[in-house]
C-alpha cells in the first residue's frame, strides 16, 4: 500500500510543477507584450497631380529637342530669303553687316563722300534690331532658360515679330524684289521697320538656341549663324565614316533645312510678295511653338 502511494504522490507534485512553471510560448507571449512596439514607416505621399502649369513650369529634356532647332534653322533661311532679296541685307547674319558700317565709317576718311548711304541704313538698322531682339532672352536668364513656358512664350514672341515685318512690307508699298543691288527696296522708314523686326525675331531664336548648344545636346549652335558648324562639320573626325554618327549628321540637317527655307520663301516673293513670305514665316513659328510641348520634360537627377 505504501509502494503503490508514492507514484500516485509524485504525479500529483507533478502536476502542481507545472501548473506554476511556464512554458516556452507562454514566455514567449510575455516578452511580446513587453517589448515596445516599432511604429510602421509612413506611407510615402502620392505623387502630386500633373496639372497644366505644373508642366509649363517644367524643364524640359535639351537632348529631345533635335527637330524643334532643325525648324530654327528652316526658319533661318525663310527669314533671311525676304530681306535679301527686298535690300541684300541678311536678317540674321550680323558680321556682314558690321563689317559694312565699319566701311561706311572709312569713307568718310577716304573720300570726300559724307552722305550715309541707305544700304549702310539699312545694315545698322539690321544690327541694332538684332541686338534688341537678342536682349530680351535676359529674361529667360531670370525666370529659367529651360522652363517650357518660357520657351513657348519667345517663339510666340517671334511669330510676332515677324507678322509686323508682314505688315509692314505690305504697308510700305515698296517692291519686293530689288531690281539692282545699289538701288535695293524697303528705302522707307516703313520698309525699313520690316527689316527690323525680321532681325529682332532671329535675334531672339539665337539666345533661345544657344541655351541647348551650351549644354552640349546640340550640334547646330544657335540655328541663326552656321559658320561654326559649317568649320565643325568639315572638320569632324568622322565625316566620311558609313554609320550614323549624331555630331556629323546633325550639322548636315541643320545645313540642309537652313537651305530649304531659304529655297521655300524666295519662290513665295517671287509668286506673291515678300509680306506673305513673312506671314507663313508667322504661322510656322506658331507651329514651332506648339511643338515645344511634344518635348519631354527633364528627367530628376
């Protein structure tokens, strides 16, 4: 009778052990509810809505923009083939028409002829418009010469431009076409008005272009003057290479559509007059202006 109380006994101490000892999940609970609790990182905030001045504002991508400055350069000829042919003065071509106000300075030391000639008029009005028209991308230095707004705001500024050279062509009732290159048209105050503001529209396509050629994603300088990328061009190390190379084959666009709006203009003085030269001109540079919210917007470093 005693043999058979002891097991019965220590079963019963048993149990009493365990009902005071812990157990392993029941201590693992404990130090759960112990320890701190780690508060969950914050969601990131969703990105904010694109709205239309949101992408106004934006920079845009200067290596996206290869076909806007080939309509610059297009624009070049269009602009220049008018004034040309009215007074053999190249709107957007200022060292030539330096270089001639710089011999009308020397007659007067050379020669007993000290009357101001009305083609050296016409190159100094030329230059200065030019200069004028190139002032005014110092407001882009201001605002962000990268902003799309700002970009399309100048080339509207420039259709402008070149519909009041349109009308004042038109208004000055002058020929479009000189007859002879000492007696060239647009002699009036009126016609000299036209060649002013053709100049000041290229004056301000020049500092505008010149924005994408400082940032090394541009072969085509600043679309007005080529001389830089007719030397660069004749002078790249892979002219005559037979793949695609980007530095050649853009100066070579750049020199073919330059070409090509000078072509498209001189047949639309020669069929009309030189005003509807510059009103096309107006309307494509409205077009160019659309075509800046084609280009993509920079991308976050």
């Amino acid at each position: 009778m005693a043999t058979e109380a002891r097991p019965r006994d220590r079963r019963s101490v048993d149990t009493k052990h365990s009902e005071h000892t812990p157990s392993a999940t029941d201590s693992a609970s404990a130090a759960e509810g112990s320890a701190p609790v780690l508060a969950a990182a914050p969601a990131p905030p969703p990105p904010a809505p694109r709205t239309a001045s949101s992408f106004l504002m934006q920079n845009i991508d200067m290596g996206q923009t290869l076909w806007q400055l080939l309509s610059y350069c297009f624009l070049t000829g269009f602009t220049c083939g008018p004034t040309f042919l009215a007074c053999y003065v190249w709107a957007g071509f200022q060292t030539g028409n330096l270089v001639q106000c710089g011999l009308a300075v020397a007659r007067l030391f050379g020669s007993n002829d000290l009357t101001f000639h009305k083609a050296d008029q016409q190159a100094l009005t030329s230059l200065l418009s030019f200069l004028v028209g190139t002032s005014v991308g110092r407001i882009g230095d201001k605002v962000g010469p990268k902003r799309r707004w700002w970009i399309m705001v100048a080339t509207f500024i420039m259709a402008l431009e070149t519909m009041a050279a349109a009308l004042c062509a038109h208004y000055s009732g002058e020929e479009s076409i000189a007859q002879y290159r000492t007696e060239g048209s647009w002699r009036s105050a009126t016609g000299m008005a036209a060649l002013g503001f053709a100049s000041a529209a290229l004056g301000l396509q020049g500092i505008v272009s010149k924005v994408h050629n400082s940032r090394l994603t541009s072969q085509l300088g600043t679309t007005v003057v080529l001389t830089t990328v007719w030397v660069e061009l004749v002078n790249d190390p892979a002219l005559f290479a037979r793949r695609l190379v980007k530095t050649r084959d853009h100066r070579v666009l750049g020199v073919f559509f330059t070409f090509l709006g000078g072509m498209c203009s001189a047949g639309l003085v020669w069929g009309s007059s030189s005003a509807v030269a510059f009103g096309v001109g107006a309307g494509l540079r409205i077009i160019s202006m659309l075509s800046w919210l084609l280009v993509p917007g920079e991308k976050p470093k």
